[in-house]
C-alpha cells in the first residue's frame, strides 16, 4: 500500500503554474458544469455551511466531524473523522471554496476545490480548519486526512466533489498535477479516493484505493 501511494504521487507530473487562482489565470467554465446538489435538491453555496453526511444509515452512517488526532502535537484538533452512526451527534460544519468562484457562489462537479471547517475558533487555530493530506502513516498504510492547510495556494490540498457510482457523492484528493490547469477535468487519473480506515477505534478519513465514502451535503440552518 505504502510502494502505491508514493508510486502515484512520484509518477505525477508536476507543473509551473500561479499559486492562486486569480484573474489574471482565468478559468473557463465549462457550458455543461453541473452543480453539487445538496440533499433537498438545492445547488451548493460557497457562502453557506454544510455538514458532510453519509448516503447511509445506521451503524453505515455518520457524519464527518473534526477531532484531535492521536499522538498529535498540534495546538488545535485537527483530525478529520466520521462519527461510528448516524445515531448521535451531527458533524463539524464546512465550507467549499471552488476555484471558480469568481463566476459566482456555485460548486460544481469535477470542480478543484479546497475545503474548510466552518467554525469559530481562535487565531491561532484558523489554518487548523482548512482540510489538508497529511504525511504516510506507516502504521496504516496510507496517507490521512487532516486540518493544517491553505486555501488557494500552489501547495493547497486540493479535492473534487464527483458523482458516486452508489448515491450521492464521493470526495477525490487531486495533488498538484497537470489537472491544475483545467480545474474542470473529468479526467481522475491523478486523483485518490476519499474514505476511511479505523484508528484507535474511530473512522478516520484517509486515502484508500477501493470503498470510498459515499457523502451527501446538508445545509446548517
């Protein structure tokens, strides 16, 4: 699992581009965007917060919410998890910046995006809100998800909402790759999956190569 994660990561071809998404580095929208819906129909809004649940029920559900990690030494929670049902708790709200957003407030599919948790907290804990990918967790085999990151920067995490093949939707982390140029490609070639991997007896979020999580979007009233 370690030789394929890296191996992905390695074989990537890195490219020279702006480290932010601004006006002078216009991004077309393509004419047949199709916006992320949330679960009562409605297109998702840049400006509002959501919580990410699960398309599931029961002991399958739960939402994704931030926690402190385990042996971490970070001066703020900064694990993404999701909770073990959706019986209990509601998850941490967030927020999608698109990289389109200077076309309006919508997200859309196969749009790069960064993704933040949507929270008060204090300064020191701002960058512990915004979703990254952390280093390779040897004792997991793989790389997990985290809070620590930037938004809109070239070294930014940068993730995809896209249609699952179940319901709802899946996440995809896409690292800084020729993908950077057309923020709109369907091509997923350079992108990981999202979903979960057990650790000290929570679901954390993570890079997996089969079963990504099947999420939907709730709006916080």
């Amino acid at each position: 699992m370690k030789c394929l994660f890296l191996l992905c990561l390695c074989l990537v071809p890195i490219v020279v581009f702006s480290s932010t998404f601004t006006s002078q580095n216009p991004i077309n929208l393509p004419s047949d965007a199709t916006p992320v819906l949330d679960v009562t129909g409605k297109e998702l809004d840049s400006r509002l917060s959501y919580r990410i649940i699960s398309t599931f029920w029961g002991a399958l559900g739960g939402d994704v919410y931030l926690g402190k990690s385990p042996n971490s030494d970070a001066p703020c929670a900064n694990g993404i998890f999701r909770y073990n049902s959706d019986v209990g708790p509601s998850g941490t709200p967030v927020r999608f910046i698109g990289s389109s957003s200077h076309f309006g407030q919508g997200i859309f599919e196969n749009e790069l995006l960064n993704i933040q948790f949507s929270i008060s907290t204090s300064k020191l804990c701002v960058s512990y809100t915004i979703w990254k990918v952390g280093d390779y967790d040897a004792s997991l085999g793989t790389m997990l998800l985290e809070t620590g990151g930037t938004i809109g920067q070239a070294d930014s995490s940068w993730f995809k909402i896209v249609k699952s093949s179940q319901l709802g939707y899946n996440l995809l982390y896409c690292p800084v790759t020729s993908t950077m140029i057309c923020p709109f490609s369907s091509d997923d070639q350079f992108c990981l999956k999202v979903g979960v991997v057990h650790q000290n007896g929570k679901r954390r979020l993570a890079l997996v190569k089969d079963n990504p999580l099947d999420i939907s979007f709730k709006q916080v009233q």
